[in-house]
C-alpha cells in the first residue's frame, strides 16, 4: 500500500497507520457507558496483590526487624526492649578486639561478631578508667563501685577481680563514649595513654577510622537542629514554589505565545554567538602560528586541542549547521509551532477550570508511598526471618589449652562454659539460620516482592495518567465551555477508572516493570562483570543496556498514550494502544514540534521556579537578605547550605509534580484535537470542538448553528 502525505504532515488513509477516526454521532467525550477491560489482566493483578499481602503476613510471622533495629548483648538479648528497656545501648569490653579481627562491618550489620563480650548500659562511659594491677586480689565491689553496671549481669560482687577479668564477666578497662548506631564507640579526640598493653600502638588510628565510618553525632546533631530552626523557612520557600509553578502554569494563557518566541530567539542568540567565538578563536589562532591537528596528533590531554586551530574550526562547523537546521525548521514547520502554543494556551485554560487537578500528585504521592514502605517493611521482614546461630571462637587456636576446644562449633549463648581451659573462648554470632520452608524459600519471597514493588508502583502511576486524561478529555470535548464542563470531572475520572480499566492499567504497568526489571538485572550483572578485561563482552554489555533504555523510553510514551485513550474511549489497552500509535503516527510531524516546545517550556518553567526559589534560599539563609522585624529574623545555622538545598529539592519535585499534571494535559488535549480533525468538518452535523484560534490557525471554521442552537463559545 502506497503512502502518500496529507495535509499538515500526515498520512492519507492510505498509508499503513490506519484509517483515520470515523464520525460517531453519538460521541460527546470520554464514553461514559463502558465495559470492563482486560478482565483477565485484571484478575491476575488481584491474585497477585493477595499473594503480595500474603507474603507480607509470612515475612511479619517470621520474620524480628529487632535483629537490625536493636544491638544484642552476648547472651542474645536485645538492648532497649523487655528486661533491658532501659539500657539501650551496647559496650563491647574490648572493641579493639573487633578491629583487629576485622569484622567491623560485621559487627555494626549484627552486633554480635565481635569477639568480644558485649553487654547492655543504660549509658555510654564518660570518664577513662581502667583496673591497675595491685588491684587484681580485690573484690569486683571494691574496685568497680559504680562501674560495675559494665559487668555482666550476676556477677558476685565478692568475686576477685582477677577471677572476673580470667573469665571475661568485667571489662578490663573504659574508655569515653559516644551512642552510634546503638552502640558504645570511643570518641576520636580522646587520650588512650592511660592503658597499657599490645594494642595501644594501633589504637589511635583504629578509634579514629571507626569513628570516621559510624560515629557522625555531632553532624548529626548539629542537621537536626538546622532543621528545628530553619523548618518553617523552608515551609515558606516550597509555599513560594507552589504558587510559583501554579502562576506559570496559570499565566501560560497569556504569555505562551511569547514565552516560546523568546526562548527560541534566545537559543538562536546562543547558537550565533558560539559561531562567533569559534571564529574569533579559529582566526586569531590562524593568524599567530597555532599548531596545526597534524602536529598535535593524538593525546588524552584534552586541553591541548583548545590551541589547536582545527578544534574551533570543527566547532564553528557544527553550530552553524544547528543554526541552519533550526532556522529551516522554524521557517517550514512555523505552521506547527503556532498550533503547539494554541495548545499550550488551551492547556492553561483547561487547567483554570479544573485546578482540583493541579492537586491530584499528592494522591499520588501518597500511595506512592504507601507502596514503598509496605515494600520495606515486607523486605526487612524478610531479611531477619532466621534464628540467629552461635559459634565457639578462640582468638589464637594454637595457644595451650585451646588445641582441643570446640571452634567453630554450634553453641547456646545463654549456657556458654567459661570452664574450659582455652582462655578467650567465647560464643559469637555466625549468621542467620536457612533452614526451614521460609528460609529456603527466601530468595524467591524477594523476587516476588522487587516484582510487587515495580507492579504497584507504575500501576498508580498509571492510574494517575488515566485519571487526569479522562479529566482533561472532558474539558475538550465540551462544546460550550465551561457550561458543558462536568461538576465534578475529576472525581467522575477516577472512580471510572477504577470501576472499568484497573486491568488494563494493570497490563501496561506490567509490561513496563518487566522491562525496567531486565535493566536492573543487566546493571547488577554488568556491576559485577566491571572490571573484566573482554572489551567485546563490554561493548555487548553496552548495547543490551542501551537496547532496553530504549525499549523502556518506547513503552513508557505508548502506555502514555494508551491511557489517554483507554480514558475516552473505554477500549483495552492493546487496542488503545494502537489506535493511539496509529494516530501519533499520521501525524508525526506535529508530535515532534509539540513535544520539543512543550520540553522546551516546562523545562524553562522549572528553571525559573527552582533558582528562583534556590536563589531567595541563598540570600535568605545566608544572611544577606535580613527577616521581617524581631519575631521573623534569620536563624543561626551550622550549615547554612543544608536548608538551602531541601528548598531546592523541594522546589524540584513541587515544581515536577505541577508540569507533570500540565504535560498530561497538553497530551491529552493533543490527541483530542487530532480525533477532532479526523472526526469532523466543521459543518452543523459534525462542528469542531476545538477553539476558536485553533480554527483561525488551521483555516477553518464551524458553519453557522441552527436556529434553535446556541453558537460554540
């Protein structure tokens, strides 16, 4: 079948991108007489949910976060809960032992691999201490007092001390503390010259390195009262964000127009002056005997080609072949650019008659989370739903006595010996037992929850894509505005997605996290294979990614566009699908433009709403701009860059969630007004819904209405 274009760029009905869309006399916007779509689809995202609530409920039975939110003492009892509520904290008798076992990180991930007994305080030691030799005939009362709350629990105060110390009930020595991570670690700034022995050589530099890596207290002190200070400041620059991206959004109806002309005249200014200095560059090099490419040759010092002629002669080049391509587009496709900012323009009026809509991201948000922390929950669950297991450890196995003692053997913390003559032996934690139908199961569980995390999550982004779409489609396909607008359009929306198309929803949203899960699995192989030295391996690594990159980009923009349909006509996704496709198909031309000036705007809106926002949050925070009178002056900060950064974050995602709602509705409205072409002619049987500048650009024009009907407004 031959292909042949129409007017304004798309293709005839006898191309192969369908036929266009037919007239339907009974057609006023979104169908509101649907039927359930992708039942089956939808069916199987139920059961799937069930099984993701069951898995919930097994990790919950089985599984104890305690392992990970509480230190454990060395019998196995959590610190901070049950009889030990009020000594949170853990104080390992000897935390250098730990550091010259190398199982730091160990120790922090399960408390209990340092060998070394460990036992919980209600608080950290403040003051050095340490137990002198002449002291060892005494009792463990006389010479602990107070300190003996560092003891394991039981100890006899009338034991020797020397007894106590043989069987690792006391610590030998303190040292000044500060809780990390629910845990005693020394303080860096500290003098160890007190103690005496083997390990004060290295001591200083391990202290320092642990507290380097755990112990950020200070830091994190002084960020949380930044935050107490400086809260309700922040508050007021994300308000400002707010109104900022509603103003824009809201003002577009007025300046759309001229918006556009001067970002594009500005990136034409950019473009000429980079000719311009190329050639500067390019003539006063020529004209002083720069080195030529030639005599440079080939070298990894990049800034060696900046005095190479040739260099801004490439670049002079290259921009001014981006000019030229510019200026022919914008002089053959100005035609387009005028129907992208009418509607653009209609877009903003679409969303000053429903602004509930510019709100609908917080409901997102909402169940966004929702789904994350329930994912969480479900995976620290699952991660702690073993039994601890203990082992015998010796430090030196080869010391007399230790030849015969039971290493690496399974032992009860609770019913460990301190009998056998191997001095230093202790029980310690291993790992977290495997056996049992859950455990060996466990892998499987957290597919099945990675699975339900990407499932759930690009369904209720769907679900808000689908909802705004039907919104805005009802917006259009109202012939008199905004007296045949719905009262409550967006309410009407999502109850009628839920109702009819959470299977199809499910089914686009599917389709996608299997993607985006191949491109996890590919990144983690591709972690794992980065320091191979086979360059076809990597460049075949290279290719998978962007292949799927691609792939992923692709189903994204047509499950878009597949809810947009889906939201007007009811129909299921794959049929949806490809309606849609066909009709961004014929008129390709026209989605290019639109898409890049539309990118082009919100990207501009974003600049101007975040260093706007991050620009008032400089000057404010860091005091060159003075508060409002006594009761609103500028608080005094640690870092004043840390609330300057949350407004600008903040900013960022206040002003993504305004465009976002923005852009959904510049493509629905898109797709509505292709439908409307290819649907009607504009006499009184089939008029046009489009606006009226929309008509003025295109050349057409509604005829004349009835007698008995009202004219289109």
């Amino acid at each position: 079948m031959c292909v042949t274009w129409g007017d304004e760029g798309s293709f005839s009905p006898s191309g192969p991108s369908g036929k266009p869309a037919q007239y339907d006399p009974s057609f006023r916007g979104p169908i509101k007489n649907r039927g359930c779509t992708d039942i089956i689809c939808c069916l199987l995202f139920l059961v799937f949910i069930l099984g993701y609530i069951a898995v919930g409920l097994v990790a919950w039975v089985y599984g104890d976060p305690r392992q990970v939110l509480y230190p454990r003492n060395s019998t196995g009892a959590y610190c901070g809960v049950g009889e030990n509520k009020d000594k949170p904290y853990v104080l390992y008798f000897n935390i250098f032992s730990c550091i010259l076992a190398a199982n730091v990180p160990e120790a922090v991930q399960s408390g209990l691999r340092c060998p070394t007994p460990q036992v919980c305080v209600a608080s950290c030691p403040a003051t050095p201490w340490t137990v002198g030799t002449d002291e060892f005939s005494l009792t463990v009362g006389e010479v602990y007092g107070q300190n003996r709350s560092f003891c394991l629990p039981g100890v006899p105060s009338d034991m020797k001390v020397r007894d106590s110390l043989e069987q690792d009930l006391c610590p030998r020595f303190l040292l000044p503390s500060a809780p990390a991570l629910g845990r005693c670690f020394p303080s860096a700034n500290d003098s160890y010259s007190f103690i005496s022995g083997e390990v004060i050589g290295s001591m200083s530099q391990a202290v320092s390195g642990l507290v380097d890596s755990l112990n950020a207290r200070d830091i994190s002190v002084k960020i949380f009262e930044d935050f107490a200070r400086s809260w309700y400041w922040i508050l007021v620059a994300l308000g400002v964000a707010l109104v900022l991206s509603l103003l824009f959004i809201l003002l577009l109806r007025l300046v759309a127009g001229p918006v556009v002309l001067v970002l594009i005249v500005a990136l034409l200014a950019v473009l000429a002056y980079g000719i311009y200095h190329c050639w500067e560059q390019y003539r006063w090099l020529r004209d002083n005997g720069a080195p030529s490419l030639s005599e440079v040759g080939f070298t990894t010092n990049l800034s060696a080609y900046q005095s190479v002629k040739e260099t801004w002669l490439a670049a002079l080049i290259i921009l001014a072949v981006l000019e030229g391509i510019l200026l022919l587009l914008l002089i053959f496709l100005r035609q387009r650019i005028r129907i992208a900012i009418a509607l653009l323009t209609e877009a903003s009026r679409a969303v000053g008659h429903m602004m509930s809509t510019m709100f609908y991201p917080l409901v997102t948000f909402v169940l966004l989370v929702i789904c994350i922390a329930y994912w969480v929950t479900t995976a620290l669950y699952l991660a702690t739903s073993g039994q601890p297991q203990y082992v015998y450890w010796a430090p030196n196995t080869s010391a007399p006595g230790c030849e015969t003692a039971p290493v690496n053997q399974t032992c009860d913390p609770m019913e460990q010996s301190r009998n056998h003559s191997c001095r230093g032996l202790m029980c310690v934690f291993q790992d977290y037992s495997s056996t049992g139908q859950v455990q060996r199961t466990l892998f499987n569980l957290q597919i099945y929850g990675v699975l339900g995390l990407f499932w759930t999550v690009n369904w209720v982004l769907a679900l808000g894509q689908c909802v705004l779409a039907g919104s805005f489609a009802s917006f259009y396909w109202a012939f008199h505005k905004p007296q045949d607008i719905p009262t409550f359009p967006l309410t009407a929306a999502f109850i009628r997605t839920l109702r009819y198309h959470t299977g199809s929803l499910a089914f686009g949203a599917l389709i996608l996290s299997l993607v985006q899960i191949a491109r996890m699995v590919l990144e983690y192989i591709d972690h794992k294979l980065r320091g191979a030295e086979n360059a076809l391996a990597r460049c075949i690594m290279c290719c998978f990614k962007c292949c799927l990159w691609c792939l992923e980009k692709f189903i994204k923009f047509l499950n878009r566009n597949a809810y947009i349909m889906i939201a007007i006509y009811g129909k299921n996704f794959c049929v949806s699908a490809k309606n849609a496709f066909m009709l961004l198909m014929r008129n390709v031309l026209r989605v290019v433009v639109l898409d890049k000036i539309t990118d082009l705007l919100l990207f501009f809106g974003k600049l101007l709403v975040v260093g706007g926002v991050g620009v008032l949050s400089f000057f404010f925070f860091s005091g060159r701009i003075k508060g409002l009178g006594k009761d609103f002056e500028n608080p005094t900060l640690n870092y004043y860059w840390l609330p300057i950064m949350t407004s600008i974050v903040g900013a960022y995602v206040i002003a993504s969630g305004f465009f976002s709602v923005f852009g959904m509705c510049v493509d629905t409205l898109f797709l509505c007004f292709l439908e409307d072409l290819e649907r009607n002619d504009g006499s009184r049987e089939r008029p046009y819904y489009m606006s009226k500048s929309l008509l003025k650009i295109l050349g057409k024009k509604n005829q004349a209405p009835a007698a008995n009907k009202k004219g289109k407004k």
